[in-house]
C-alpha cells in the first residue's frame, strides 16, 4: 500500500493544455502597434496585473480595464472573456491516468489561476468530478512557488508532507514543494514516465484498473 493519501495536480499543462501561443497571438492583433516583445513583458511583470489577477486582487473586470488602459485593448469586455477563456483543450492521456487513480489516492488540484479561467473550467471540465478539492491561487491570495500555498494544501487536505505527492509541469514550482518534503513530478506530456512515476510511489497500474471513468474532458 502506498504511503501516498493525496495527489496534488497542477491544471495548466497537466490536466488541460494551454492555448497560450494562440491567445497571445489574438491579443496582440487586439492591440494596435503593441510589440511582441513589449505585451511578455507585461504580463510577465509580478507586479502587474496579470498577478494580482492571481491572486484575487482584481476581479474580471478590472483586469480587463487594465488591458485597455494599458496596452490599448480593442475588445470590450464580453469579447475579451470569449477570448480569454478560449485557452485550454484537455489533456486526455493525463485525465485518464487520474480517473483511474480516483478511490486509490485523493486527488487535489493545486493551480495558479484565476477567476475568469477556474470559473469556465469548473462548468467546462466538470472539476468537481475528478477532485477532491481544489486549491486556488486567486482564493487564497498567494500562488506558486511561495511555501504558503502549498502549506494551505496540505492543511486542507488534512496530511502531512510525506504523504502527499505533486505533479506539475513549471519546474520552479516542483522545486518548491520539494523543499517541503513533498514528492514532486515535473509533467512536460511525458505520460510514460508520470505512471512509472507512480508505480514508485506505490500506485501500481495493477491497483487503479476498475476504477470509475472521470467523463469531463
């Protein structure tokens, strides 16, 4: 039996891949004479926007002000949310592994998010389905990598360190739950070596087979 009660997961490029390219793409044909270089700069910046929109320090809306206001951003706000949540397609390979984990090991999700984006993927991916619970940067007013979100994780979930497991794909951020003494899988769609991964932490293919199909995705 594994030591292993909970699997943290990442959503962005784990359970969903990111449509990022593409978006920022649209985004920069939304903004008249804004230079590639100049809008990754922008939404890079932890101070600017995009992070306090992570971090439940502006809403949808204001976020969205922030846009026009700051890159010249021609689509209203309506426009602008189809866009923005046009960002994500599943990641089937990973949503089966973990549908066949569930009622093996608990399954967290442990995302960087933000209101706009967890909202549609709740409604669009069924979440609640495949997770125990979810633990969300833009509620809890702090994101990866700082210790503290992954300190809320294991106090929500109820276990220590070394019984929880964490899969993401931001090697800065597996770093960091490794500092904890959390045992931390870097995911890049290398789905072979993530149940290898597994087969080492005592979740063996042989023991998830029969489990309930997750459907969302």
């Amino acid at each position: 039996m594994s030591d292993v009660k909970v699997l943290f997961c990442d959503l962005g490029n784990v359970v969903v891949r990111l449509k990022d390219r593409d978006f920022h793409a649209r985004l920069l044909e939304a903004c008249p004479g804004l230079r590639a270089g100049a809008l990754r700069d922008y939404l890079e910046d932890p101070r600017g926007p995009r992070f306090r929109h992570e971090v439940g320090g502006m809403d949808a809306p204001r976020f969205h002000r922030a846009l026009v206001r700051d890159l010249g951003l021609s689509w209203g706000f309506e426009e602008f949310l189809g866009h923005f949540n046009d960002y994500f397609t599943p990641n089937r390979p990973m949503v089966r592994t973990l549908s066949l984990l569930r009622g093996r090991v608990r399954l967290w999700a442990l995302s960087n998010t933000n209101e706009a984006h967890i909202l549609h993927l709740k409604n669009r991916y069924r979440l609640h389905e495949l997770f125990e619970g979810l633990i969300l940067s833009n509620e809890l007013g702090t994101r990866k990598p700082e210790k503290e979100i992954y300190r809320q994780a294991l106090k929500r979930a109820g276990v220590g360190a070394g019984q929880a497991a964490y899969v993401d794909d931001v090697g800065e951020f597996v770093g960091a739950a490794r500092a904890l003494g959390i045992e931390s899988f870097q995911y890049r769609f290398n789905d072979a070596e993530f149940r290898r991964w597994l087969e080492g932490l005592g979740l063996k293919p042989g023991q998830i087979r029969g489990a309930k199909a997750y459907t969302g995705c």
